[in-house]
C-alpha cells in the first residue's frame, strides 16, 4: 500500500517534471529497446536523409550474426571486462536505443561486454580497448557498457580498426561526481562500415568528456548522446573528422538536458579533401523546462581542402525554459583564410608550409583539448600524415 | 644596404561597381637607413600601399614599378618578398588558432634563412624579444594572435620585426589603440631595429604621437590616393597643430 501510495506520487512528480520521455525531441525519435519501433528507413526520415543507405550495405536488415571484432586490452588492477545479459545491461541503466541500428545491436548482439571501473578508483593510465574487424564481409552487433563508479577518475579509449559492418551501441554510465574522459577513435580500412550510438549517462556533479575521431571507412555515423542522471553534471563532447574521397563520415550529436544545472559543450572540427568526400554534422541540444540554470554551446567547423567535397553542418537548438545561464551554436564552413595565409606568407612562409601551418593549428586547437597526451600525440601524427598524403602533394 | 623605390604606383581594388583606384600614382623612395613618416586622414590609401607593397591579394597593381635594391618586387610571391627583405607590421593581425608563437616564429625564421635556426640561441633570442616587449615567457605557447589585446598583437608584430630583422619594415599604424606605455615600448623596439647599419623604415599614422618617440627623417602627407606633400620632421609637428583640413579643402575645391 505504502509502496504504490509512494510510486504513484513519483510517478505524478516525473510527469510534471518531465523527467521521463513525455515530451521528446523533435529530432530524435523517442528512446525504445523495441525494434520495431525504429522501422526500416526509406532515406527521407529526418534522422537519414544525410547518410547513403544503400551503401550501408544491409546493415539496417538486421540480420542475425555470430560474428565479434577482436578485442585486445590489457586492463589495470581492480577494473574489469566481463560479459554480461541483455537484460543486465539495461538494469545498469544504460539509455534506450534511439534509431535502427542501436535498437538492432542490443537486440542481436547476444548481451553486452562490460568494462568496469569501481567507485572512488583513480586510474592512472588510460585503459585502451583494441577492436580489431576481420573483414569487410563480416556482420557484427556490438553491445557495450562502460561503468564508471562514483567519484572515481578514469581515461577509456575505444580504437576500431580492420574491417567490418559494425553497428554498436555503447553506454557510457558515469556515478556522482567521476571524472571520465572516453575517446572513439575510427581508424578503419577503406571498405568498414560503422554505425555507433554512443550513449552517455551522466551522475550528479560528473564531468565527463567524449572525443569521437574519425578517419577511416567507407560510412561511419556517430551518435553521441548525452543525458543527466541529476543536476550538476557537464559534459564536453568533441569531434575531429578527416574525410577523403568518397567517404561519408556522420556525426550526430544529441545533448538533452533533463535536469537543471547541466553543462554542455560541442566541439567538432572536420576537414575534407577529394571527390565525394561527404560530411555531415547534426548537432542537437533540447532544453527541457525542468533543465534550469544550464549553459550549453554547440559548434562545428569544417574546412573544405578541395573541390567536388560536401560538407553538411546542421546546428538545432529546440528550447523549452528561458530560464537558463546560456545556450548557443556556431556552424562554418569554408575553404583555406586567404588573411590567414597572406600573414604567414608575409612573414617569408611559403604557400605549402602555410597551408600545413593553418591546418595543423586548426586541428591541434581540438586535439590539445582531449586530455590524453598518447591520444594526442597519436592524432597529431595521423592528421600530419593525412595532410602530407593527399593536401600537400599537389603543391610540392 | 637596402633602398626601396616606389614609382608612380597606381593600385585598385574590385567593388561591386567594377574595379575602383586607391592609389593614383605615388612615388617614394626610402634609401639606405632612413625612415619616412607616412600621414594622412582615413581612406587615403595608406594602408593600401603598405599591403600592396606586401603583395596582398585584394589589391591590382594597375601601374608603375617596387623595387627592393632594384629586384622587382612585384613579380615576386608574397612570401618571396618577405625573403627578400621586407616586413609588414599589421593593424590589424590575423588569428591563427592553434599554431603557438614559438611553432610560428620558429617556421618564420626557417624559411627567411633557408635553415632552422641553432635551437639554444634562438630559444634565447625569443625570450629576449619577448620580455624587452614586456610580453609574459609564456606569451610563446599561445595561439598567434588569439586572444591578443589590442596592445599585445602590436607588441608581437614588433617582437617579429626585431627577430626576423628584415632589410625595410613597414608600420601599418602600429601606434593605433596604445596606450602610453605600450606606444613606448614599441616604439623602443623599432628604434633598436633601425639604429642597426641600413635598416629602412616605412612608418605608416594616423596621429604624430609616435613621431615624438620614432623621429623620422622625412614626413609625407597622403591625400586621395596621392602625396600631397612632404618635408622633413618640422611638417609633423605642422600637421599636429592644424590638423588635414588644408588638404583636405584643397583635393575639395579641385
């Protein structure tokens, strides 16, 4: 008696409050484990009219598949990596799927694989999780949780290489007052593709920053979504893409402030060179009315190396409280700054060394930001190596 | 030895309305260790001879000729003129978001000598220009120009100019905006540039508050696109009482 009296009040408190998904995202389709309630996509849905499905190559079918990427971690004293049920999962608290292919790979992947760092737990090293695809051919669901207890301070880095048609959700649970740092690097062969949901849930008073970097694959979409499990939490999402020709690279990026008191920040930088390079940015923040006090920015900036490139940047901003420390979005995109470069010209800098001076600090600007000294310096080599390849060689 | 001969240049800009003249003819020659001192009211075309001597791109040079110890320096890129001798310090400096000052000086000095400089004396170099700029040690890990206040960008383009130590400089209105200490400070900094053995200067203002400081052996008054006149040090101190109106009349009255 005492109990219903009790989940009744609460019920009516959430409903008023908005706590639960009464009132959703107009551009996010509502959060349901239930395939069937993210039907088969046509391409005009407003969630794909970016992405070329037909190059998903059946991915969104839904095909039942054994088949798992190789992972290679070594993981420190007192944190672990287990498997657990589907249904487990989902009592951690993870966020419901929000589109096809996060709902498939819960629903596929035959249970998920936890990464566990208990409360008040310091690490000092990055734990580095190698997922290694075995060919372009295989189907793989891909199910993960990464748990990271109260007040505890943790680095996990996600590193997807080799190839495959992968699509995985990724629930990243961060306790009262932790301090996590996760990054998703994408640094697949020509022929993967990678449909990800990255899915955050932050605790009361938590930090927690996301880079998602992509380089490689033939379609990469990205989701990173970021919801608060109670006021004080902030989160810092960022993203640095590098699409060549004929890549398409997708980021969508959903913060949805649920409690009041919440931070956000996007921050994704791209740049793209060669025939049917394809980018797209979506961001998204929802202010709901019980979001009070909160502060949010969204930015995305692309840099256009060539012709015959495509860059699409979408900011939204759908706002339900007025009440608020601040929310904004910026969105550019341009070729080279002829005043940037005519400054290091004018200083005895040739157009070459320019062009790498201007693209390196547009990068480095980002990746200084991620907090990983080996991340960084490993990102710093790849975008150097990504720009002698293909945007200096026509000018040597 | 250096001399810079502008002769008869004529400069335009594209409008919307077709291509409109800023410069109609200006011919000035700086030789061998002498500063001049251009003046003239905004819109008189004097920031676009200094860009155009620059090389920057927004500007046609429809006439007349720029040498640098005779070599052409209009046929030359714009990173090739820097290499041959010339500096620009900019009003207004360009953001370069994550490239750090050291990162960029030390490309600068790179490419102005063909080689990298010895890392020990040029950390040494550095920091020396930096604190006699009064700039902060760690004013070298920051973003060029990002976040500068309006007197730091002037300090670092003088700190450029006394590390990089060209052959002629031109001030695009370096004095805009400081205060009296910062307009000290740099003024000291082009003053040890040019009390070096050849070194020209091509001093570009809006006010004579600078010439107190850095006092130039001629003084031209640019009007319209054109210099209207010239003298010696004793011209500055004629404008500083009466102002441009004279000109300014007499281009009306025309």
């Amino acid at each position: 008696m005492t109990t219903t009296l009790t989940d009744a009040a609460r019920e009516n408190l959430e409903a008023g409050l908005e706590v639960k998904h009464q009132i959703t995202s107009h551009l996010n389709p509502p959060p349901s484990y239930d395939v069937a309630d993210h039907p088969l996509p046509v391409g005009r849905e407003e969630i794909w009219r970016f992405t070329p499905i037909k190059r998903l190559r059946g991915l969104l079918d839904g095909e039942a598949s054994d088949a798992e990427l190789t992972w290679d971690t070594t993981l420190p004293d007192g944190v672990s990596l287990t498997r657990i049920s589907t249904d487990e999962a989902r009592e951690l608290g993870e966020l419901a799927p929000n589109d096809r292919p996060s709902a498939l790979a819960v629903a596929l992947a035959g249970g998920a694989r936890l990464l566990d760092v208990p409360a008040e737990t310091e690490l000092d090293e990055p734990v580095v999780l190698r997922l290694t695809g075995q060919g372009a051919d295989d189907l793989v669901w891909g199910h993960v949780v990464l748990r990271v207890g109260a007040f505890s301070k943790a680095t996990i880095v996600l590193v997807h290489t080799g190839s495959a048609r992968y699509a995985a959700t990724t629930s990243v649970l961060v306790g009262d007052g932790a301090q996590v740092n996760v990054v998703s690097l994408q640094d697949w062969d020509d022929d993967a593709v990678h449909l990800g949901r990255d899915a955050i849930l932050v605790g009361r008073d938590a930090t927690v920053r996301h880079t998602s970097v992509s380089f490689g694959g033939d379609v990469v979409r990205m989701h990173a979504n970021v919801e608060y499990a109670a006021p004080g939490g902030e989160a810092e999402l960022l993203g640095l893409y590098f699409a060549d020709a004929g890549q398409h690279l997708e980021h969508r990026l959903f913060a949805d402030h649920n409690q009041p008191r919440t931070k956000s920040n996007v921050v994704y930088k791209g740049a793209l060179q060669g025939q049917g390079a394809h980018t797209v940015w979506i961001g998204n923040v929802l202010i709901r009315k019980v979001a009070e006090g909160i502060e949010t920015y969204e930015e995305n900036r692309n840099l256009v190396l060539t012709d015959g490139c495509q860059a699409d940047s979408v900011p939204n901003l759908e706002i339900e409280t007025g009440e608020i420390e601040g929310a904004g979005h910026a969105s550019a995109t341009a070729r080279f700054d002829d005043e940037q470069l005519f400054y290091l010209r004018s200083r005895g800098v040739s157009e070459k060394e320019a062009r790498r001076l201007v693209l390196h600090g547009f990068f480095q600007d980002l990746i200084r930001k991620v907090g990983v000294p080996e991340i960084e310096e490993r990102l710093t080599t790849t975008v150097e190596a990504e720009l002698a390849k293909n945007v200096l060689k026509d000018l040597v | 030895m250096s001399t810079l001969e502008i002769k008869d240049l004529h400069v335009s800009v594209k409008t919307d309305d077709g291509p409109k003249e800023i410069l109609k003819g200006v011919t000035l020659t700086i030789k061998d260790g002498e500063t001049h001192a251009i003046m003239g009211p905004n819109g008189s075309g004097k920031s676009t001879l200094a860009y155009s001597v620059a090389g920057h791109p927004k500007y046609d040079i429809t006439g007349g000729s720029v040498t640098l110890d005779g070599a052409d320096v209009l046929a030359m890129t714009v990173d090739e003129r820097a290499r041959a001798g010339l500096f620009l310090a900019m009003q207004y400096p360009v953001e370069v978001p994550g490239v750090s000052v050291s990162n960029f000086l030390r490309t600068a000095k790179t490419a102005l000598d063909g080689e990298a400089p010895k890392l020990r004396t040029w950390v040494k170099d550095v920091n020396a220009a930096l604190q006699q700029l009064n700039l902060d040690p760690t004013f070298g890990q920051r973003s060029v120009n990002e976040g500068f206040s309006g007197g730091e960008k002037k300090r670092h383009e003088v700190a450029q100019l006394e590390l990089l130590n060209p052959k002629v400089a031109i001030l695009d209105e370096t004095d805009s905006g400081l205060d009296i200490d910062a307009l000290k400070i740099v003024s000291e900094g082009v003053n040890r540039f040019r009390a070096q053995e050849g070194k020209g200067v091509l001093l570009i203002t809006h006010y004579t508050r600078i010439l107190r400081y850095i006092e130039p052996d001629f003084v031209h008054v640019f009007v319209d696109g054109k210099i209207a006149d010239q003298g010696g040090p004793e011209l500055a101190e004629a404008l500083e009482a009466e102002g441009y109106d004279k000109y300014l009349t007499k281009t009306a009255a025309v």
